[in-house]
C-alpha cells in the first residue's frame, strides 16, 4: 500500500506499547484504558461488600453488566472482522491465533463472575459465593490485562503494516459502531469518556463540538453513578 505519514499515538497509563504508523489507534487505546480501570474496581471493591448487602451487589451486577457487554462487542468485533482481514492481509497468522485464544478464554471468566454477582444481588449468595468471586474477578483483571498487552504489543504493529487508515475506519463504521443501539450509545459514551481529559476526548471518533459537550455530560451522568456503586474503592 503506499506509503501515508504516521500520526501521533496516544498513549495512556498502563497500556504497554503504541505501535507507530499512519492509523490513529487512540479509539483502540480509549477503550483498553476503560476496560482495565473498571477490573481494578471490581477487584478491588468486591472483597468489601458484605455478604448481605443486596442492594450494593445489585448496583455492582448491573455495572458488571455493562462492562461485559462492551467487552464482549469489542472483542466480538476484532474476531469477526478484524483478525480475518489482518489475515487476507498476510499478517502473522500465530499473533493472530493468539488474540484469538485469549478472547475465547476471558469468556468462561465473565460468565463465572456475572454468575456469582448474580446470586449475591438475589440473597442466594454466601461467604463462600464472596470468597471465590473475588478470585475470579481478580483472575479476570490479571487475565484481561495479559490480553490487552499482548494486542497492544503484538496486534496493533500488524494493523500499521497491513490495514489503511480507510480500512480502520470502514471497520469501525460497519463492525465496531453497527454493534451498538440507539440505546445503549449514550452510556457506552459515558461509560468510555469518564475521566478523560479534553485532549484525550477529542481523539474518539466524531469529536466535533456537539460530541464533547454530550460526552462530558454522560461522563459526569456516568461518575456520580460510579460513586455509588464502588464508593472508595473508586
């Protein structure tokens, strides 16, 4: 393909790499920043809950709700879409294989832990409930930040080498956009902007001056929910 001058990347606290090139990564990176800011919360905030407290785990498994569901889109996105293309493309078929197999082993993880949230908001949790779902949420973090390294380290180089900047943005119109509904794209805004600076926010896709005055309001819609859902743990 021919050659296209490289943009500034972005990169954030905890991401590992930003692969330099002539695709703006930064809705990737946005993304893998949300992700592992709310596994920290979770895992830090679940041994502290008590058992009974049905009202506080209810607000943590509609939270965890959420994040499943965005998780669940994104990596849904880069298997049907993303990883094919990078191999069409020739990319590293091993890297690729290997993306791949994590996302398949996150999955039993989300399942467990929606699982155990889910019995401790109904009242048919117990200690033991407590006990192994902060295990696996923590697992889920330790696991889930091994993933996102490895993209950030050995995925995102083959998408500068082998996709355009027009690939990157057909991918995110028709795969990655199209798996949202009217619904649910407020609070992913929300969800995604919360705590980002102007310059951080102004990177998403579409940041003209309507954007970002509605993403600041859904991020702060977004944080007072946050407060009472992780309390100091946040």
């Amino acid at each position: 393909m021919p050659a296209t001058a490289p943009v500034p990347q972005l990169l954030l606290p905890g991401q590992v790499a930003a692969a330099p090139g002539p695709i703006d990564l930064a809705p990737m990176f946005l993304m893998h920043r949300a992700f592992r800011r709310d596994l920290d919360a979770f895992a830090g905030v679940v041994p502290t809950v008590a058992v009974d407290d049905r009202e506080r785990w209810g607000r943590l498994a509609r939270r965890f709700r959420l994040f499943a569901t965005v998780l669940h889109k994104h990596h849904s996105g880069e298997d049907r879409a993303m990883w094919p293309l990078l191999a069409d493309r020739g990319a590293d078929a091993a890297v690729l294989e290997s993306l791949e197999a994590q996302h398949a082993g996150i999955d039993p993880l989300l399942t467990a832990v929606r699982e155990d949230l889910g019995a401790l908001a109904a009242g048919t949790g117990d200690a033991a409930t407590r006990e192994r779902l902060t295990a696996g949420t923590a697992r889920l973090r330790d696991d889930l930040a091994a993933h996102l390294a490895n993209e950030e380290s050995t995925g995102m180089p083959l998408v500068q080498e082998y996709l355009s900047p027009e690939d990157w943005d057909r991918l995110d119109r028709e795969v990655f956009a199209k798996d949202y509904t009217a619904r649910e794209v407020p609070a992913v805004l929300g969800w995604v902007a919360a705590g980002l600076t102007d310059d951080q926010l102004r990177r998403l896709p579409g940041a003209n001056r309507i954007f970002l005055a509605f993403a600041r309001f859904m991020a702060r819609r977004f944080e007072r929910g946050e407060a009472r859902t992780f309390g100091g743990a946040r």
